[in-house]
C-alpha cells in the first residue's frame, strides 16, 4: 500500500529522517495559516499517490503572501496529470505546506527488495532531482546499487560503497550515513517493498534533508502496521479494483483491451500470456478463486464490462472445485442483468461441464466456444484486433 509524502516524512521523523517544516491542509485558508506559522517561503505540494508532480505543475514554491494564495488555489482541485498517474490524472485533495529550504545539491537515495540477488538493495545517485529518469536512460553509470544481505543488515562498509559510490564530500559523511541506517532500519521494521528520497538535499548550510518521500509499504503485511492500516486513503485506490475487493476477488487493472475472468492466480497468469501471445493485451487480472459461486462469478462479471477499455472477454475455466455448472449460471446471471452487448469466448473444462455447456447453449447469449487455450485466445484476439 502506498501512502502520501506527508504521511512518509511523519514515519521518517520517527526515524530521525530529517525533513522540512511543515503541516498539511485542504483549504486555501489552511494553507495561508501553515505558511503565516512557518514563514516564508514555502513550497505548495500536491498530496497524490503518484511521482512527477513537480513538472506536472504540483509542486510550486511562494515567497509572498500572494503567491502562496496562488499556488494554494492553483493546486487544490486540480487534476493532476504526471508520467505516473496515466493521461487521466489525478485530482488534488490536499496539499503539504513546507518550510523552504535553500539547496546545494539534490541527490537520489532509495531501497527496494532486489529477487535477483534475494537482497535488500539500496540505489543512489549524485544526479537527484525531477530528471532521475533521464539520468537512469542517458548515464545509468551514475546510479549506484549496493545489495544489503537482509540476514546481516547494514553494515559500516555498506555506508561507505554508497558514499564513495555518489562521490559524497567528507564533511556530509556522518551525517548521511545516519540518514542511510536509519531509513534502512525504517524500511525494515516497515515491510516496505520501496522507500525514496528524490531529492535527498544537502542544504545550503550544509545538512541532509529529505525534501520528498515516497513510500510503499507491503499490504500482506499491514496488520503488523496499525499505523499504516490508518493511512490509507480510498481516494486513491483504483474504484474497480476496490470494487473487487468488497467482493473477495484478485482484480488488477491493466491497460489492454480484453477483459479475462479464470479461476486460479496460476492459470490467470497463462492466460495473460497466451492473450499476448496471441497478439491481443488483457485488460485485467481476475482470479475469481477456486472455490468462487455464482455470486461471485456475476461480480466479476460485471467488474469486467464496468471497464470501458474492454472490447472482448475471454471466460477460462478449468473446473475443479468451481463447478463449470456454477460457473455459466453466473455468467448467465450477469449477462443478463447487464444486458451484454460485448463478444464472449469461453474455454471451459473440467467438473460438470457438460451442464455448464447446456446451461451456456439454452441462455440464449451470443457466446462464442473455444476447443481449448490456443483456440480462445486467437479468437479474442480476432475480435479486438
Ligand atoms: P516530485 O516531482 O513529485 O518528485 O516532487 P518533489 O517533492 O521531488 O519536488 C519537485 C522539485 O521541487 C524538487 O526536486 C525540488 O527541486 C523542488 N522543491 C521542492 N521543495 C522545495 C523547497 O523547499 N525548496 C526548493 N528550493 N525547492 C524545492
Ligand atoms: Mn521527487
């Protein structure tokens, strides 16, 4: 689960992370007093699960009373639209207010779990700021990876492969490497899947502060994060996925056009390849679980066509403990009550699939049968090519 920059810098300050100054607020009128308490300037935040407010015009500094008035104004309510958040954006709600701070330098710091390597792996680089990307594609030789065996922990010469690594000067060394230990410990105690500083400063009276957080923190793990689990914000969960969720079943959003419901994560995997195989982009993830009814088969039924992008759905279902029976009742269900207007395949074996095939062919839908994988798949792929 992600949460916001402000929600991050409360658990970095429980670190001893260092950050700005600052308060968070929806209003205008709120805004103008976090900025009166700080004294100016200050920098305006968008608060949004998202990276790249900066250049999408979220992040503003004011200097006077007006400008912070007209950052304030500017941002609130907005629809953000940045590299992260797709085409559709994101509308602001709040906004972090922020002592100003005077920057020497901008540096990356960030850790992430590394499957490869089965390490806690910290990145960092001397070249932070708003353009990492290009810094990642143009001279990735300027980005450093230093992979931390989660058994030992991190250890003193890890601090200085980092520091040498990003060519810190000396004087910053002790207190950077505070930084570094105590966002690790932080990463750790947190089940975090990604901690980031972009940017981490150093100021112009020469300190380390993290001037942006972002922080993402494994959902399996919230119930050991009460803390967290207060942090959420249904504002920025994805209105389909929690939809899904209410409902008990695995959804995932994803940008293709043919909408997929299987019965198991492991077949629904094989068959996002096999859509993508065929020449075709699956539209969603939906396990609807082995021991799914006929509830939840018109549930995720219907959380399939809610989805505008959907030009064709592709049904796979190998029957074991969900009955194929079962099944086409809850497609027939759904169907119904939606009125579908959408090309259906269906690849079904297994557990009483002759009765699912007979519920299938009597419903009167346009349902279009496949012999097996490869079948379906090239059929919807002919449908929404
Ligand atoms: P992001 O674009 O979503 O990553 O948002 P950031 O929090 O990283 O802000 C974008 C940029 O705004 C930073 O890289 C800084 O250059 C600048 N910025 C943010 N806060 C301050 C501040 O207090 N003082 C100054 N001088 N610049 C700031
Ligand atoms: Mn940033």
């Amino acid at each position: 689960m992600k949460i916001h920059e402000y929600q991050a810098k409360e658990l970095f300050r429980k670190y001893n992370v260092p950050t700005p100054e600052g308060g968070v607020s929806d209003s205008v009128a709120g805004v103008k007093d976090i900025a009166a308490e700080l004294g100016l300037p200050v920098a305006v935040k968008a608060q949004i699960h998202a990276g790249g407010r900066g250049k999408g015009g979220g992040v503003k500094l004011a200097g006077t009373d007006d400008e912070v008035t007209t950052a304030a104004d500017a941002i609130l309510g907005m629809t953000l639209v940045t590299k992260q958040t797709g085409p559709e954006g994101r509308v602001v709600k709040k906004v972090l207010v922020e002592k100003g701070v005077g920057i020497q330098k901008e540096l990356y710091l960030s850790i992430i779990p590394d499957r490869e390597t089965a390490c806690i792996t910290i990145v960092a680089s001397q070249d932070g700021g708003m353009d990492i990307e290009e810094v990642a594609e143009k001279s990735p030789e300027r980005i450093i990876k230093v992979p931390v065996n989660p058994v030992t922990g991190i250890q003193g010469y890890h601090l200085r492969q980092v520091m040498f690594g990003i060519e810190l000067e000396k004087p910053l060394m002790k207190e950077f490497s505070a930084v570094l230990r105590n966002l690790y410990n932080l990463f750790v105690d947190y089940d975090c899947s990604m901690v980031e500083i972009n940017p981490l400063i150093v100021t112009d009276d020469n300190s380390i502060v993290a001037l942006d957080a972002k922080m993402d923190i494994d959902s399996n793990a919230l119930f050991r994060h009460p803390d967290v689990m207060e942090m959420h914000d249904p504002n920025e969960d994805d209105p389909t996925e929690a939809e899904a969720a209410k409902f008990g079943l695995n959804y995932i959003n994803l940008d293709g056009n043919v909408g997929n419901m299987v019965n198991g994560a492991g077949l629904a995997m094989a068959t996002m390849d096999i859509i993508k195989q065929a020449g075709a982009e699956p539209a969603n993830f939906l396990d609807v679980g082995g021991g799914a009814n006929a509830e939840m088969v018109e549930n995720g039924f219907r959380l399939i066509l809610s989805d505008p992008k959907v030009k064709g759905i592709l049904i796979n279902i190998f029957g074991g403990i969900l009955r194929c029976d079962v099944l086409a009742q809850g497609v027939v269900q759904a169907a119904k009550k939606v009125k579908l207007s959408l090309p259906v395949v269906v690849r079904m074996e297994g557990t009483n699939v002759e009765e699912g095939r007979r519920i299938l062919a009597e419903s009167g839908l346009e349902l279009i049968n496949a012999t097996d994988l490869a079948d379906a798949a090239g059929k919807v792929a002919g449908i929404v090519a």
